[in-house]
C-alpha cells in the first residue's frame, strides 16, 4: 500500500467519530428522530407520507427531512407517477446508526417507543 492511500485510510478511520456525532445531533429532534424511525421501518417512503405521519406541516418535514439527508443518514430517489414523488429510505451510514442506537434493544423497548411516538401526536411547540 502506498503512502497516499495509507494516509487516506486512516483519514477516513479519524473521520468516522465525527461522523457518528454529526448523526446523533441531528437525530437530537423529534421530528427528525420520528422520519428516521419511519424511514427505517417503511423504506422508500414518500414525502408527503412522511410529512404526515410527523405530523409537520410541508416546510417543517422538507427542513427536518433535508437535514437528515445533508447529514448522510438518508438518501432520496424520485419518481414519477403522475407527478414527481420523492421516496426515502437509509444509507449504509443510517443503517449503521439504527443499529448503534436501537438494534440492541428488545422488541418491546421498540414498540414502546412507537406507542411513545403515537401518543404524543402532534409534538409541542419549543418554548
């Protein structure tokens, strides 16, 4: 292996605790926290699916939505059906990131939190 690419190797390696933090903060929000979650378990879910089941107006779900893809948890891929749709689902960072966070926990710590989630409805307004 040459120098260069040892370099690069282990510029990647460095690189991957900050990725990790990048990924935890932007899931520090229920809106975002909830369209991961969806994201996941639903893969290739479309916007306005999204949206509403977050219980966020369009803006708001398209703000939260497109941080989660600027930080590279999600992907997007558009189709067309009848008008253009936009569909959602996780990379391989994202999937990575679930499993960090919730892979470990028993079926039923995951149902709580969806009960958790459908409870809570429409989240409060910040203060």
């Amino acid at each position: 292996m040459r120098n260069e690419e040892k370099y690069a190797s282990s510029a990647r390696d460095d690189f991957k605790p900050l990725q990790r933090l990048r990924s935890y903060s932007t899931l520090n929000n229920e809106i975002r926290l909830k369209a991961f979650l969806l994201i996941h378990d639903h893969p290739g879910i479309s916007f306005n699916d999204l949206a509403q089941k977050t219980h966020a107006d369009t803006a708001k779900a398209a703000y939260h939505v497109g941080l989660l893809k600027a930080s590279g948890l999600t992907e997007v891929s558009y189709e067309r059906e009848g008008k253009a749709t936009s569909h959602y689902s996780l990379t391989g960072l994202g999937n990575e990131t679930y499993d960090e966070l919730f892979g470990k926990l028993p079926k039923q710590k995951l149902e709580d939190i969806s009960v958790l989630f459908a409870q809570m409805g429409s989240f409060s307004k910040p203060r």
